[in-house]
C-alpha cells in the first residue's frame, strides 16, 4: 500500500536540514532501488526552484505493508531525529493518475 508522509518544518530548519540531508537521501534511494518510493522532496517557502529561502516540509509518496511500518519508518527519518520536522502525518495514499 501507498502512503503520504507529510513533514511539516519547524521555523528555521534550513540548517539541520541540510546537516541531515545526506542520510536522509540515502534511506530514500535504498527504498527507490527496491521499486518503493513513488515521488519524494521539499516544500520551499517561496514560489521558487530551489530551498535558497528555506523549506515549509516535506512531501513522500512510498510503499510499505502497513501502516505500522509507514510510521515506524518515517519516525526514524534523519530529519525527524535532527530537528527538521515540527510534526509528520502519515496517510493511506491511493495513487489514482497517472495511470
């Protein structure tokens, strides 16, 4: 099953997100090379291409068994474990397009 995980940034995060950026890719890629991550990557404060002004959070669309397991994997997030998230929330996700 699909589920969104939705980080929320704490003010300032721009730092211990960058700190923590290189483990939290490398959680990611592992589940990219087993055919598990969907979409990944950050909300930027500002309407534009780049974090240069900071992130609100994060957006992850990835498959797990359960929900248990969504959970337990998005609590041992780098950025959650540094600081970079004020709060995630977990959902069921059913991908409906692109077919």
């Amino acid at each position: 099953m699909l589920y969104a995980i939705i980080g929320q940034d704490v003010d300032n995060s721009l730092p211990a997100r960058k700190a923590a950026r290189p483990a939290h890719i490398e959680r990611l890629r592992e589940l990219q090379k087993q055919g598990r991550l969907v979409l990944a990557g950050p909300c930027p404060v500002a309407d534009a291409p780049d974090l240069s002004a900071g992130a609100t959070g994060s957006l992850l669309v990835l498959e797990f068994d359960s929900l248990a397991e969504a959970t337990e994997w998005a609590n041992a997030d780098p950025y959650v474990k540094a600081g970079v998230y004020a709060s995630v929330t977990i959902k069921p996700f059913i991908k409906a397009l692109p077919e």
